[in-house]
C-alpha cells in the first residue's frame, strides 16, 4: 500500500520538479489537463469494463443510491460547518466547496485503479456521476454565493461532456453483459488510459509548483478543512453507510473516492466567476500533499 502511495508521490515531485524547470506549466498544462479529462480519462473508464472479466453490474444502482445518500450529507455539511472553520465570510464559500468535493477525475480514479485494480475504475466512475452534477450545482452555488443562484444555473451539458458520456457506456456495457468487444477496439483504448494515472499526477504537482511559499504553508482553517476532508468526514460518511445497509465493498469504494484532497474544479469556479482563488488553492495544495499518508491509513483501516 505504502509503495502504491510512494509511487503516486513521486509523480507528483515530477510533476513540481517539471514546473519549476519550466518543462510543464501555464498553457502546457492547460492543454495537458483537457487531453487527461476529455480523451486519456475517458478511454480509462470505458477499458475498464473490457479488461478480461467485466466488473458486477449489480453495484450500478447500489453504488448510485449510496453516492446520492453521501452528497446529500455532504451538502448539509458544506453550508453549515464552514462558519465555525474560519473567521472571513468571505472563504465559507470555498471552504464549503473544500469540505464537499474530492478530485475524483484527477486523483480518484488513479488511486482506485492503484488499489483495487483497474477494474474498479469503473465503480468510481459510477460514483463520479452524481459527484459531477453535484459540483456543477451545488458546488456552484457554495463559490458564488446564495444570493446569486439564479445567475449560476446548471448547464445541461455538464451531463454529457466526454467523461460523463463514457460512464454512461460503460455502464450500459457492464449492465448488458458486453464481453466480445474487439481487441482492435479495447486496446487502444487500454494504452490511451494508461496515460491518465501519470499525466494527472504531473499536472497536479507541476501546479503546486506555481504556489507561493505562503499557501504551501496553510494555516488553521486550511488544517482544520483538511482534517475534515481526509479524515472526519470519510469516516462519518462509511459508518453511516454501512449503517443504512449498504455492502461493504460499496461503501469501501465509496469511502476512497469521497477521501480524496480537494477537488480542482474549486479553483476553476473561483476564476469563472471572478472569485479570490486564495483559500481554494491553499486547501487544494494542503489536502493533495497530506493525502499521501491519510489515503494508505484509510485503505488500512478500510480493509
């Protein structure tokens, strides 16, 4: 597990050690991220149902009921802890956001396909579902601000970008039972979702490479953000669950996916809508390096 974790953590050097040489960074970086989340991260969702034996089709509906269940907690959490976390008004917006959305695209799905195998992207895929609508609504309004709701609306085509496009297939390949998918198909595929683990991981530390020296710092509300991200709320979100009857490899999933460090879509909402970036990036920054040793703890306490 330790050595998964390590692994991960050396791409992540790189990928800080790349930006500050200036082989990564600005518009590289741009274009890198949207190759990872419209055509590398796709193609690994959709070979991850035609990798041999196609993953259970019965945690379809389990693992959507259990993903709604979570970011309803979740949302409750978002808007009314983030008060007690910090003294600025100004960042319970981000703080909220902090608290509620993990990076499943960029890390999520590396780290799952690392644990459990490749197969389970899948599953976290499955989960990603409500977690991208979520984030495009609620996730919206906690950056914005209540009072702006009606100039936040949720656009409709959130739902069928490429990622969310290739859930929906791989779902209906599992739920069909689709097993004689040609190697002339699934292949490349395959070789194209290899890339995402790697190039996800230099992106992530090639933009921590561009932070101050203040925001890799942190400070009491970023650590106390953190700590609920990692740790608290994972934990309160799998015995919950399992309380409410759900199956254990279902709420193990579950419970990885939602245990991931602050999510980059934070900081693409603060810059959309004119919002300071400062809180979001320190939390996203913080909560990305200390997931290196909460996440192999969680998968130690979750196994």
């Amino acid at each position: 597990m330790f050595d998964v974790m390590i692994t991960l953590f050396v791409l992540v050097v790189a990928g800080y050690a790349a930006g500050k040489l200036g082989y990564l960074g600005g518009d590289f970086d741009r274009q890198l991220s949207r190759l990872v989340i419209n055509i590398t991260c796709p193609a690994l969702i959709l070979s991850s149902a035609m990798t041999g034996e196609l993953p259970d089709r019965r945690y379809i509906v389990p693992l959507l009921a259990v993903s709604v269940v979570t970011y309803v907690l979740l949302a409750a959490v978002a808007f009314l802890l983030p008060r007690y976390l910090t003294r600025q008004q100004t960042d319970e917006g981000a703080v909220g956001f902090a608290l509620m959305f993990g990076n499943v695209g960029f890390m999520g799905y590396p780290v799952v396909a690392s644990i459990f195998g490749h197969e389970a992207v899948f599953y976290a895929a499955v989960l990603n579902v409500v977690n991208t609508f979520a984030v495009f609504t609620v996730g919206t309004v906690l950056i914005t601000g209540r009072s702006e709701v009606e100039g936040s609306r949720f656009q409709k085509k959130v739902l069928y970008s490429t990622p969310m496009i290739a859930a929906y297939l791989t779902m209906a390949i599992v739920a069909l039972e689709i097993d004689n998918i040609p190697a002339a198909v699934s292949q490349p595929l395959t070789m194209l979702g290899n890339i995402t683990v790697p190039a996800a991981l230099l992106i992530v530390g090639s933009s921590m490479s561009h932070l101050p020296l203040r925001s890799m710092l942190g400070n009491r509300t970023v650590y106390l953000t953190a700590l609920f991200r990692l740790v608290l709320l994972p934990v309160a979100v799998y015995y919950l669950t399992l309380l409410l009857g759900f199956s254990s490899f279902v709420v193990n999933i579950n419970t990885l996916v939602i245990a991931m460090p602050v999510a980059t879509y934070g900081t693409i909402l603060c810059l959309k809508y004119n919002r300071d970036t400062t809180m979001i990036t320190e939390v996203t920054f913080i909560t990305t390096l200390l997931s290196m040793l909460t996440i192999p703890l969680l998968v130690m306490f979750l196994m």
